[in-house]
C-alpha cells in the first residue's frame, strides 16, 4: 500500500469510529452521579467554647440535619463570640449577615415582654421541670412571635441554675448589701438581683472577668458551665448555690433564610430542633460536675445557701412582672408543669 493510501484507510477508521467516541463519551456522562447537591452552610453565633454542652448538641443536630436533607443543611458554629456578643448577633439574625445564634432568653423579653415569664426567679423547681415545660409544646405560640422581628425561636436549651459568685459566700440577701453583681442587659434580671439584696449591674458576657478585677462590680451570677469555662472563679473564688433563676438559651433563625427552605426542610429542621432540647439536657447533665471539679481546682469554693429568704424577697417582683393574661396563662402552664 503506498503513503497515499495508508493515510487514506487511517482516516476512513477515524472518520467511522468518531460516532462510537461521541457515544461513549454520552454514556459516561449519563452513567455519571446526579447534579451534585448544593449544600447551605448556615452560619451560627454562638458565645461560649467548643466544649459548651450547647456547642455539642448544635454539631450533632448540624449532622442530622445533613444527613435527613440528604446535604442540602449542615451548619457552621462560631463559638466563642467571635461574631459579636449575644446582643450584636440577634440584630445581625434580624438583618440575614448571620443566619442563626443562640441568645439567653433575657434578651428576648426586649422583643416580647411575656418571654420574662420563662426566666423569672424560682419559677422551675429542678432540671427535670424545666425539661418538661421545654418538650410540653406550650411555649411554641410565644416563640412565634418573634417572626414579626425577623426571626423565631426553634428551640430552647437548658442552661442549668444561676447562682452568685463574688469574694466571700452568700448566705443570707444582707451579705450582698452595696454587691454590685452583674446581670445580662435584662430589666427582670436587674430587678432580680436587686430584690436578693445586691444592685444588678447590666454588662455583656466578655466585660465580667475585667470588671470583677477592676473593681468595677464585686462579682457575677451564672452556672457553674460558664463559671468555669471563663475562668471567672480566678477573681471571683466563692459561689454560693442560690439557684435563683433558670434562664433559658433560645436558637434563633432569620426569617428570610427559613423562608428559603422548602416546606419538606423545613419540618425536618423544627422537628431534629426538637430531639436537639432533648440531647442537649443529657449533654447538660454530663457537663456540670466536670465544670465544677475544674473550678474547684482552680480555687473556687462551692457552698449551699438557704433560698428560703432570697426567694421571699423575689415575690413581690413575680407578682408585679405576670401580669397580662398571657403572662398569667403562661406562668400558670409552667408551674403547673412542676407539681
Ligand atoms: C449563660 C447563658 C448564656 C449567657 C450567659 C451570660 O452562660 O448560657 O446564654 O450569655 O449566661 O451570663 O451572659
């Protein structure tokens, strides 16, 4: 065969194998996974560490969530407040720059004041009380209300029972006379402290360790968690078990970004939201004695208090706080959880 005719015979095979090429090329794309879902990362503001019981219920819902919408949800905790003290992060919610946060229920009492009935002094007997009340379903018409402000509330976390802690034990409202103990920037929690016999001094989470130091305010109130975790009890070494409030924590979302899932999603989402408060109260549990052994070593020392006299002294501030029928209704449902 000459040159001529060998080249004329390779381009005939090419010529007549290009179609099977263009198949086989077909096939291989059609043999080929779906679209790739496109997965949406929502953002969450969260204030304390990666060790928080909070921060472990988050990722595992964040799990569940992936795997029950087949990868279209996951979320990105940002803990530590690195995006901003609870305060910044509801108005950042409010405006979609982040989509989620969890947020003390004090807070929220700016927004509706009825939300002051869940955290009102004394008005959860124990852990198990308060657990019921946040699985009983009554709190869901409130927690909708915030829609109106650009967000709901799709869970509500325990964060145990709030005692005081400064630089001698607390056993009777007279020792906290002139105590400046400070308070998260709630009207109920200024008025609380202020009935136990110390003045509630509003200030954000991350100013308490330096104005303890500086003399500023004589001390703090919080569980042992947050107690332990910000090392508070290096400027404030004695923490008296007054137990006087147990303030939810409440998981907010924008409006917008819930508005941007599907019906299916988002019933997956408010329903793992639900078995979230259910995990987080175990993690809760799991949690506790640890901070306190960590505290412990670090300097601090625990004391129990006879609440009797504190909790006298906040009855008149219980009173003067329920008093709209919606708040009557309310704190009736939840003390009527606990008997
Ligand atoms: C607790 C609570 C937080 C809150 C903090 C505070 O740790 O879980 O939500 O921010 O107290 O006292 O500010």
């Amino acid at each position: 065969m000459s040159r001529k005719s060998i080249k004329n015979v390779l381009v005939l095979l090419i010529v007549s194998l290009l179609p099977f090429c263009i198949f086989a090329n077909g096939s291989k794309e059609a043999a080929a996974p779906a679209a790739t879902v496109k997965t949406t990362v929502l953002q969450v503001a969260f204030n304390q560490s990666e060790t928080h019981p909070q921060y472990k219920a988050l990722m595992e819902f964040s799990d569940s969530l992936f795997k029950a919408t087949d990868g279209r949800y996951k979320l990105d905790i940002k803990p530590n407040a690195l995006l901003g003290d609870q305060q910044s992060t509801i108005e950042m919610v409010q405006d979609g720059a982040v989509d989620m946060s969890v947020i003390s229920n004090s807070l929220m009492e700016n927004f509706n004041k009825d939300f002051a009935v869940l955290g009102l002094p004394y008005v959860y007997n124990s852990v198990a009380h308060q657990k019921a009340v946040f699985t009983s379903g009554i709190l869901d018409s409130l927690f909708a209300t915030t829609k109106a402000n650009g967000f709901q509330v799709v869970a509500a976390f325990t964060a145990g029972a709030r005692s005081i802690y400064t630089d001698k034990p607390i056993k009777v409202p007279a020792d906290l006379a002139g105590y400046k103990i400070r308070v998260m920037q709630s009207d109920t929690m200024v008025k609380t402290l202020d009935a136990m016999g110390a003045v509630g001094t509003p200030m954000g989470q991350g100013e308490v360790y330096t104005a303890i130091q500086q003399g500023v305010i004589e001390g703090g109130e919080n569980n042992e968690i947050t107690y332990a975790d910000l090392k508070h009890y290096e400027v404030a070494p004695y923490y008296s078990y007054t137990r006087h409030l147990m303030v939810p924590d409440l998981v907010i979302i924008g409006n917008t970004v819930f508005k941007s899932m599907s019906a299916t999603d988002q019933a997956t989402f408010l329903s793992l939201c639900k078995q979230m408060t259910d995990r987080e109260f175990v993690l809760w549990n799991d949690t506790i004695e640890v901070a306190k052994q960590q505290a412990i070593a670090g300097g601090a020392h625990f004391s129990n208090v006879d609440i009797a006299p504190f909790q006298n002294n906040c009855l008149p501030l219980i009173k003067s706080l329920v008093t709209s029928d919606t708040a009557k209704a309310l704190y009736n449902s939840i003390t009527s959880l606990g008997k």
